[in-house]
C-alpha cells in the first residue's frame, strides 16, 4: 500500500473554489488509478472523481463541468480543482490511489480533507 498525504480544502463561500491534493510515496509496484471520494454526515462516501494512467477520467454527474482532475505522474500526485463550489460539495474529500505488484491489486486511502462551502 501508499502513504498518502493530503493537503488544501477548507472553508469557502458558495461559488468559490479550492484545491485538493494527494501525494503517494512509499508504495510497491506502480499506480494504476487515483481519485478523490467525499462523504458528507449521513451519506455513504461517494466517488467524486477518478484518473487513470492513461488520463482516463471520470466525474460523478453532481460535480461534471464544475470539477477537474488531473494529476503528475512524476510526483505521484493527484489533484481535484473544485469551482463553482455548492454547499452541498460540503464533505470530507478522502484520497483513492490503486495500484499493482507482480499481479496483486493493492489500495490506499488518505486520511480525509473538510471541505466545508457556506451559503
């Protein structure tokens, strides 16, 4: 598994924008895909956005034209742009990274990030 640290999200007017980070390091293998998760009180914890190797991307439906993924294969670092932020983007924003070693799968998560957007 990765060490993964998590940096940015805060608190912002709705409409604002913030920046999310995660930088992977000490992993086996190589990392096939990262992507970011938020779970708000009372909800199941939900895909926000994901990236491939190749820059495949994929968004959930609330957050299409409004978030951008993109990462630095170099630093092993993913990171999610959120604009037009909404108060109901408020969530904890937990890092995804998978990867593989010789064949096996292996998954880590970060450790969580507030975003918190006001009305």
């Amino acid at each position: 598994q990765a060490r993964l640290v998590q940096s940015g999200g805060g608190l912002v007017q709705a409409g604002g924008s913030l920046r999310v980070s995660c930088a992977a390091s000490e992993f086996p293998g190589s990392i096939y895909r990262m992507g970011w998760y938020r779970q708000a009180p009372g909800k199941q914890r939900e895909l926000v956005a994901s990236i491939r190797r190749d820059d495949w991307t994929n968004y959930a439906d609330s957050v299409k034209g409004r978030f951008t993924i993109s990462r630095d294969n170099a630093e092993n670092t993913v990171y999610l742009q959120m604009n037009s932020l909404e108060p109901e983007d408020t969530a904890v924003y937990y890092c995804n990274v998978d990867g593989e070693w010789y064949g096996s799968l292996w998954v880590s998560w970060g450790q969580g990030t507030q975003v918190t957007v006001s009305s």
